[in-house]
C-alpha cells in the first residue's frame, strides 16, 4: 500500500511539472537515502528564490555570467523546491539563476524535489557565496518568520539546524530595523548568552524582541558613549567598539560554557558602567584589536 501511495504521488507530480511546462529529463533516486527527485529543465520565468533569500551580490553575478559566457556551457544545476501552492523555489542557486536570466535564457537544468520542507534545510548549508553577519541574520530571520505564520506552535529549538545559531534571530530583528547596526562586535558575548528557546515560536519570537530591544536600546548607546568619550581624547582606531565590548565581556575568560541571557546583559551593563576611559591607554586597546 506504501509503494502504491508513492507511486500515485510520483504520478500526480509529474503531471504537474507537465502542465507547468517542465521538460523532464529521468526521474531517479538519489544515492543516499533512496528518495526519488526528477533532473529537468525549468523555464526561467518559473524560478524564483525563497522569499527569506539575501539578495543577489551584483558582483557575484556577473562573475558567473562572465564564466558561462566563457566556458560555453551551463554545468551546475539548481535546486528546486515545487511547494504545495504550485512555485519554484530555488534554496541554493539565485545566482546562477538571475545569470541564466540576464544571459537571455529561457530554461534552466534543475534538479527538483518534491518536498517542500528540503528547502529550509538546504538553506542551513548554502556555501554558494559566504555570508556576513547581516546577510545571514536577515535570511534567519525571514525564515523564522515564515515557519512563525506557517505553524506557531512547534518551539524554537525544533528549528535549531535551519537558524543555525540562536543571535541571528536577534540580530535579523535589529536589522530589519537598521540596516547599518554593527552586530558583528557582538558575537563574542552573544555566542555565550543564546541558546535556542524552548518555547513556541509565537512566545519566543516575543522574547526575541525583547533581546533584540535591550541590546538596540541599552547596550549600544551605552558602547556609543564609551567611543565619544574615546574620541574626545583623539582615540580613533578601528574596531574600537568590538574592542570595548570584548573588555567588557563577563565570559571573556571562561572557555566553556553558556549562560542566561539576562544575567549575562547586566553583568555586561555594570562593567560597561565601571570603564573608566580616562584610564584606559591607547597601547592597551590596539594589543587587542582583531585580526582583519
């Protein structure tokens, strides 16, 4: 009866991707876990990446545009995800698409699964183009808020291999709001006080706001002082506020572990409050400055 319910599934989808105009060159199982997916050719028109996608590096793009135009043949298909509703999502390759685009062309080789939930979790694994914190906390966060409409109730942690790491959900909500907030400077402190929440999405998207509020807020114009007051004594050197938050950090000495969020934000207040810049020496704050 399985083999009859997959076969009539099978059966459906192709008929499907038929009337969407999909040439469909095998339909196969893949080597792993034996699951069938379809190697076609797509019309263009048809492709599109997920809606919570960083966008598209112009550079990027027209590296690849330069490279198919030179070789003479597109060699890497795309991933496509066809969803209940009837798009197709492509997780890992908006690059190649919009360059098979610009280049004039009207299909694109793919290979397509039928299981929309794939597409989250290809996501988690792109290495098509690095991200910075930005991209990536922005592409978190409008993944979350997808999951957040489709089923609020499953918890947070559920979703720990798609979000990855627990602050790109707060700092895709600060970014959203302000696209030029440094979160990276950041990161020493908020890989030791974010963990994923055990709580629905719809109770932990609430206290994702209010983190995100508190370091908006409190911490930054807090750190913003600090670096006046260092530029009012002529001290101008880069990554000043990643150096001031890494003095300040309470777990800066301990090498394991992770702590509570609220207890590690007042620790951090309360140093931020004891820095007395007067002093702090110049020669001080460039022995810690990151390697670029």
């Amino acid at each position: 009866m399985a083999r009859k319910k997959v076969s009539d599934e099978k059966k459906i989808f192709l008929q499907e991707l038929e009337k969407d105009g999909v040439e469909v060159l095998a339909v196969y199982n893949e080597p792993y876990n034996n699951h069938w997916q379809v190697f076609a050719l797509i019309p263009v028109e048809k492709c599109e990446p997920t809606p919570f996608q960083r966008e598209v590096s112009p550079a990027h793009l027209s590296h690849l545009k330069n490279s198919i135009d030179k070789i003479g043949r597109y060699l890497d298909p795309i991933t496509i995800v066809r969803t209940r509703d009837g798009k197709y999502y492509t997780p890992n390759g908006s690059h190649r698409l919009s360059a098979m685009r610009e280049l004039g062309k009207e299909k694109i080789a793919a290979i397509i699964i039928p299981d929309e939930e794939v597409m989250h979790k290809i996501l988690a694994m792109n290495v098509e183009k690095a991200h910075n914190i930005k991209e990536k906390s922005l592409e978190v966060i409008k993944m979350y808020q997808h999951f957040l409409e489709r089923n609020a109730e499953k918890k947070e942690v559920d979703y720990a291999f798609e979000f990855e790491e627990p602050f790109y959900i707060t700092l895709g909500l600060i970014y959203q709001e302000e696209e030029r907030f440094a979160g990276a400077s950041y990161l020493p402190l908020l890989r030791r006080i974010e963990q994923f929440l055990e709580k629905p999405l719809k109770e932990a998207y609430e206290e994702r706001k209010r983190r995100a509020k508190i370091i908006k807020e409190e911490l930054e114009p807090l750190i913003q002082n600090i670096i006046s007051k260092f530029h009012e004594r002529g001290i101008k050197i880069p990554f000043l506020k990643s150096i001031i938050i890494s003095q300040n950090n309470p777990y800066k000495r301990k090498k394991k572990g992770t702590f509570d969020f609220d207890e590690g934000v007042n620790q951090f207040i309360q140093n931020l409050s004891q820095y007395d810049v007067s002093k702090v020496k110049e020669e001080d704050l460039l022995k810690e400055m990151p390697e670029e």
